[in-house]
C-alpha cells in the first residue's frame, strides 16, 4: 500500500478528519438536486462510481435509489465498514479496494455519475493523471461528475500550510499530525485542470469548519458540476 493509503487506513482506525457520519453528504445531495431541478436528471437506475467512498455514506444511500454503485476506496477499515451498513440496509454495492490514482477496472464510457467528494485531494500529480484520464475514459458522454476540491483562495489557514509545510509538489502541503499531503486548488488551476476533459456547468466556493486537534479550523472547498 502506498503511503497515502497508510495514511487513511491509520485515520479510519483513529479519526481525526473523518466523521463516523452515516447519511450522505450534504454537497452531493445539493448536487443531485441541482441534476433534477436544472438539468431535468434523476439520479435513478444509473450506473455510479464513487471514487473514494470511504464508509459508503453516499453509495449506500444511492444504492437504495436502485442504482448500480461502484465504490472504491483505499482503506480496509473504512470498506469493511462499507459492506457491513450495505448488509445490514440489504443494499448490493460493487465495492473494490483500489487507488484512485490507478487504472480503474472499469469499461469505457460505462458510468452515468462519478463522485469525487475530496478524494484526490491526496494523490500526487502521477495519479492525479491518471485520476482524470480514468474519469474521462469511463463517463459516458453526457454524463454527470460531482467534485469537492480543497480551495487556496483567500484562505490564511491554508496559505500558513503551504508556507510551514509544503509538501514536495505544487501547492501542496503536509499536515503532520496525520502524514497526509494534501492538494489546494486556485480558481483558475482548478478550471484549467478539469476544463481540459469537462464542461463546467456550476463552481461555487464553500467555507465550513472543522475541529483538529481540539483546534478549529476553516476549510474552504471548490464545489464543481460538471458534464462530459
């Protein structure tokens, strides 16, 4: 396992990022909202992929949409937890250990809706590549990808990271606690990055916080609906 998936597989064990939340995430139901009120796209028998699915909050929920879900994620711990809720709700959800910073066994332009909700955050740029190759390769044409990104912008927390903490690539930096390197994204870089192989249908910015350490912190985050 590389050294990012230690590092989860360690979170997972001991959260201090994650929460042990249950229900699907806020800003993807916002999203499939935003499919069903501007776009006239139920989120419905299709085929998802859920890219870093963690506990499989959203996939689980999604799976009982009567939808075919892939999930996968790089942590043991957190799949295990996955497949024990899909169990006990009577779900069926094509759950796969990986990396999704490497190829996906997965067939070309087979996938309606991908879900990427601060995921490849922590890949480097080899697999941040391949990353968006594999999205490209998968999604039909037409179809729907969700993505929740760390933002830079006029964030101090941030800017105090990458000046203490740098990680070795680009705008990146390394919480120490946890070992994780994680990837902040300008305005511009992130539209220049996905607007190479999507169309950006809405980006918003949001703010939350979150508590580290026994340390709050504001965390702000692209939320971006694009289309292929």
């Amino acid at each position: 396992m590389s050294h990012q998936g230690n590092v989860w597989e360690k979170e997972y064990r001991n959260p201090l990022l994650v929460t042990k939340n249950e229900e699907p995430q806020a800003d993807t139901l916002r999203f499939f909202k935003f499919l069903k009120k501007d776009q006239k796209y139920r989120v419905e028998n299709k085929s998802i992929l859920d890219l870093g699915c963690g506990t499989g909050r959203n996939s689980n929920y999604l799976a009982d949409l009567e939808n075919k879900v892939i999930g996968i994620e790089i942590s043991k711990t957190a799949l295990s937890i996955a497949k024990i809720r899909a169990g006990e709700l009577g779900l069926t959800v094509d759950y796969r250990l990986g990396d999704i910073g490497e190829p996906y066994n997965i067939e070309d332009k087979s996938i309606d809706v991908i879900l990427d909700v601060t995921s490849s955050n922590s890949l480097n740029e080899e697999g941040r590549n391949i990353y968006l190759r594999e999205i490209d390769r998968v999604l039909k044409n037409g179809g729907y990808l969700f993505v929740r990104a760390l933002c830079k912008d006029g964030n101090k927390n941030v800017k105090n990271l990458l000046r203490e903490s740098p990680g070795r690539e680009y705008d990146t930096y390394i919480i120490k606690e946890i070992g994780l390197t994680e990837r902040v994204f300008s305005r511009p870089d992130f539209i220049k990055m996905y607007g190479k192989y999507f169309k950006i249908l809405h980006l918003e910015k949001k703010t939350s916080y979150t508590t580290f350490n026994s340390r709050i912190y504001k965390r702000d985050y692209w939320l971006a609906y694009l289309t292929k």
